[in-house]
C-alpha cells in the first residue's frame, strides 16, 4: 500500500507543474458522464495512468475521464478508482482543485475500499491519506518531499456549511434545512471544488457539505467510485459521518456503473444527526 501512496506523491508533483504549465483550454473530447474535457483534465488522467503502470500491485484502474475498467496487472490486487483532477473548470480562475483517489480491493463498492487519498493543489500542494486504523493523516509537500503535518480529527460539531447543488432546483426540506443552519451561525465556505470545500471542512474542525438530490439531478453530481466514498472513509476515520439521503452510509453504497452519482452529505455528528431529523431518516 506504501508503494501506491508513493506513486500518488509522483502524480501530485506531476499534475501540479501541468496546471501550472500547460493550456487550460477544452480539448474537443467528451468524458463518458458526456462533460466537455479540458486539455488538463485529459493531462492529468495520462500522468495517472502512467505512473500506476509501473505499480505491480495495481490490478486495474477506473477513471473518471474514462467509460470502462482498465487492467494494467493480470496479479495486480487493488483497483484504483480516481477523479485526475476535479474541479478542473476552477483552473482558469485560479482557484483550488484537486485528485481524488479509492483503493478497493474486490468488486467495486463500498464496503470493499481499503484506503483513499486526496490532493489539494492550491498555494501548496497537500495531500490526505486514509485507511481503516486510525486518523486521516494530512501531509504538505516541500520541494518534492511530502512533510507529514498530523493526523486529522473532526469535532463533535462544526460553524462551516458547504451547500452543493443549484438552489432553484433543492427540495423545500432541504431548502429549509440548510436556511436553518445559517440562522444558527453557521457560516458559508463554498467554492464550487469538492476538494477543497471538504478538505477545508475537515481542517476547520467541522461542519457540513452537501450535495443533495436535485430536480434536476435525482441522483446528484458526484460520482460514487472515484469521489464520493473515498470521500466517506476521509470523514468517518475522522470521526465524522457521511451518509445519503436516505440516512444509509456512503461506504455501504453498491453501484450498478461505475460512473453512477449518489446526493452525499458530509459532516460531523451534529450536523449529519440534524440533516437525518430535518429529511426524516430514522435515527
Ligand atoms: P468534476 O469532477 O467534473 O470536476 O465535477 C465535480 C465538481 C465538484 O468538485 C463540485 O463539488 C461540483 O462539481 C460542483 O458542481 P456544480 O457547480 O455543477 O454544482
Ligand atoms: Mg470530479
């Protein structure tokens, strides 16, 4: 497992000089969710498939950029599932984004992750690596070193609300719950990368990001595989919760497709307690 950490070192150093380097126009492509792809977004998923290649343990990677399952080692024994770069419409107004990857180890669901990391690329590259023992451990690159900062640990409540989502478009039950929480304080911390919003959340003590069901989009944005539930593993080793609408954990989730999105809520006890009462989930 070492070994893959490593080679998500390389691949941060890598996607960060691309972003700072390269062309952050549209590359003509579609990617199987039928999104435009940017010149970048097709970059960083080649710098990812390259550098696991080399890694025997690997057996096969999915990808956010691409439609089927790619297997790179016929004795590999982790699928590696990962967003190269989310958020990659944030490059051209030089805000935060990010990589997102799930380590699974047999089929593809929850419940078979065996480890996540993220990396945030913003004035410093950092880097967040979970596993099931212990706390997310929370790293800040230096020149080509990683220096390790602590481990990472969500209060029991939070003051930060991340609201995912076209508002026109929530249900009355969620207008009115996240209305609720800016009434009792909480304040907004929103930039439209779900890297950085939840990464600010989780070093901030707490609080909520959601990204509900929508009128639009039943089913949400984000994408279980490659966001979502390495995600959860982030915010429950934390001591935190994350669960969908119907109250059920996202590291229990089952996709049918690889690419299939779920409404996910992230936070910590308090906030994810209130969210179920104002939904009407059962405790
Ligand atoms: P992407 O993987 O195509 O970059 O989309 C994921 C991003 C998340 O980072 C963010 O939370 C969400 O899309 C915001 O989407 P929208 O602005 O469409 O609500
Ligand atoms: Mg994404």
């Amino acid at each position: 497992m070492q070994t893959i950490f490593n080679t998500i070192k390389t691949i941060a150093l890598k996607i960060d000089h691309a972003i700072k380097t390269e062309d952050l126009g549209y590359s003509n492509t579609e990617n199987s969710s039928g999104e435009e792809q940017l010149k970048l977004d097709v970059k960083s998923d080649y710098i990812v498939e390259q550098a696991f290649m080399e890694v025997s343990i690997v057996k096969a990677l999915v990808s956010e950029e691409k439609e089927g399952i790619l297997e790179i080692n016929k004795n590999g024994k982790y699928t590696i599932c990962y967003d190269p770069l989310d958020g990659s419409s944030l490059a051209d107004v030089n805000l935060s984004v990010g990589s997102i990857f799930g380590i699974y180890e047999g089929g593809l669901k929850g419940e078979n992750l065996v480890a996540s990391a993220y990396i945030v690329y913003g004035p410093r590259i950092e880097l967040m690596v979970a596993t099931k023992k212990g706390k997310p451990l929370h790293y800040r690159a230096q020149g080509e070193e990683f220096n390790l900062i602590g481990e990472v640990s969500l209060d029991q409540k939070g003051k930060l609300n991340a609201p995912g989502g076209t508002q026109q478009n929530w249900s009355s039950s969620h207008k009115n719950f996240i209305d609720d929480l800016f009434a009792k304080g909480y304040r907004l911390r929103y930039s439209g990368g779900m890297v950085p919003d939840l990464h600010q959340i989780l070093l901030k003590g707490g609080g909520l990001f959601s990204y509900p069901g929508t009128s639009d989009k039943p089913e949400g944005k984000l994408r279980q595989l490659f966001e979502v539930i390495p995600f959860a593993l982030m915010y429950e080793q934390a001591g935190g919760k994350a669960i969908n609408s119907n109250g059920v954990r996202l590291l229990e989730l089952i996709p049918e497709h690889p690419h299939d999105t779920t409404p996910c809520f992230f936070g910590s006890d308090y906030e994810i307690e209130a969210l179920k009462k104002a939904y009407g989930v059962k405790a």
